[in-house]
C-alpha cells in the first residue's frame, strides 16, 4: 500500500512537468517561425513601446500560437507522424482526443486573456481564432497554395495587430506606421511563406497537399530569390532605409534565395528556412529603424 501511494505521488508531482513539456512540443518548432519575428514586429511597429511589456507580448503570442498548433496538429496527425514525429501526438505525449478538447478549451481563455488587455486585442484574437478555423477545419491547410498562402499571411496580420497593441502604452490604438507594417509584413508572408514547403515535399506528397513546390517544381526556387529580392527593395524605399543598413538586407535576400536554388537536399532547405526567418526578422525590424530615425 505504502509503495503504490509513493507512486501516485509521484505521478501526481510529475504530472504538471509532463503538462508543460507537452505545452512546449507543441509550440517548440514554431519559435523561429511564430513567436520571434512576431514578437520582434511587435517591438518594432508598437506606437509607443514600454518595454515592461516585452514579456507579456511574447506570451500573448505563445498563447495563441498554441491554440493555432493545438488545431493545426489534431488536423495533420497523420502527416506528422511520417514528417515529424517527434511533435506531441505521434511521440504519445497527448491523445488526439486531448488535443482536440485542449484546442476548443483555449478559444475562451485566448479571448478572456485579450479582453484583459482592450476590446481591439480582442478582435484581433477572434479573427486568429477564426482564421485557425478555416485554415485548419475547413481545410485551407490542405488547399490551393495560393488561398493556403492568403490565409497564412491574414493570420499573421492578426498576430502582429494583437501583439503590436499589447506592447504599446495604448493597447486600444495603432497608429499608420503600425498599420503599414503588418499590411507589408502580411503581404510578405503571403507571397514568401511558402520557403517552408520545399522541407516538406516528400510528406505532402503523400497525403496530396498542393503547395508550391509540388504543383510547380520546375521554378518555385527561383519564386524566393525573386520575391525576397523585389521585397528587400521595395522596404528599402519605403522605410528610407540608409546605404549600408539596405545593403545589408538585400545582401541577405539573396543569400537566402541562393541557397534555395543551389542546395536542394530535405537538410538543406532546412537550413535554408532558418535563414529565411533570419531574413524575415529582419524586415521585420525595420518599422523600429523608421520610427528611431523620424523620431
């Protein structure tokens, strides 16, 4: 008797650890996608930043992004378990049927939790919820490139105008340069995100996904050198960017889009992507450079 109460115990102990490990894997693998270069746009575009603020928009984000994965992942469990199987579901950390309930039990949290901090962070969070809908239920995940693309680009723009807001003063207000920026960084995932796909063709194969590089292998790498590129100089003109710093950016554009043509391994577009994010971060800097040198 004694000896099953010492494990009940301890089971009891572990279960929050078990708990939260779990919160992790779900999330861990969209930092460098999700939760970094938003939050960096955040402290960039935000009117007047307080930088008290810094952690509670980063957890605002998390929060929502796993209300996003928690849906995304309970849709592609069977994806993940040939792609990644390492991601919570297939490693046997959680049920689909726990996912599933985790999922529908964040949307009144998620929105509780924006409603704290002003009726606007609220819209922001009902348009990621829905968004998540229709990318993950109504199958815009598993669509066309072009409308999985659009919805991937809206449901960064409610990150950015979420997060934006709660890093400012005023988390009712978003002034035109915050506006600008997350329509620029919108379009920009609209048009570039599918740099994530080319890692993926094997499994999205299998279960009939149609993106970029599946329905056009012949020039889809050279889409991201073209789209990076057309980017890096059309934020240089509007953010007045000066030499060195545009230099710099479009240096790295190219970099990037490089390494997509020329290394074509499933290691390589992995590396690949991370410098993208590295590329993405930085455009989404540049708002904080427009700011710091109109001020």
């Amino acid at each position: 008797m004694s000896g099953s109460l010492v494990s009940s115990f301890r089971q009891a102990c572990l279960l929050p650890l078990h708990c939260l490990y779990t919160l992790y894997c779900f999330t861990k693998s969209d930092f460098k996608t999700t939760l970094i270069p938003v939050t960096c746009f955040a402290i960039a575009a935000a009117p007047d930043l307080q930088v008290s603020y810094i952690l509670e928009t980063a957890f605002w984000v998390w929060i929502h992004l796993l209300q996003f994965v928690a849906a995304n992942q309970a849709v592609g469990f069977e994806e993940d378990a040939k792609n990644k199987p390492d991601r919570p579901i297939p490693a046997g950390l959680i049920t689909l049927r726990n996912t599933i309930i985790l999922r529908y039990c964040l949307i009144p949290v998620v929105w509780a939790y924006s409603y704290w901090y002003s009726v606007q962070a609220l819209y922001a969070s009902v348009a990621l919820v829905a968004l998540t809908f229709t990318y993950c239920e109504l199958g815009a995940h598993a669509g066309h490139y072009i409308v999985r693309n659009i919805v991937n680009g809206l449901g960064f723009a409610a990150f950015e105008s979420g997060a934006t807001l709660v890093a400012s003063s005023d988390r009712t207000y978003l002034d035109n340069t915050a506006i600008l920026a997350i329509f620029l960084s919108a379009s920009i995932f609209a048009t570039t995100i599918h740099a994530q796909d080319f890692e993926d063709v094997p499994g999205d194969k299998v279960i009939g996904r149609r993106t970029l590089p599946i329905v056009h292998p012949g020039w889809a790498r050279f889409t991201v050198i073209a789209t990076l590129s057309a980017w890096s100089f059309g934020l240089w003109y509007i953010w007045d960017l000066d030499a060195t710093i545009a230099s710099t950016f479009c240096a790295l554009a190219f970099f990037v889009g490089y390494r997509y043509i020329a290394l074509t391994s499933i290691t390589q577009d992995q590396t690949s992507f991370k410098w993208y994010n590295v590329w993405l971060s930085a455009a989404h800097a540049l708002p904080g450079y427009y700011r710091y040198i109109h001020a």
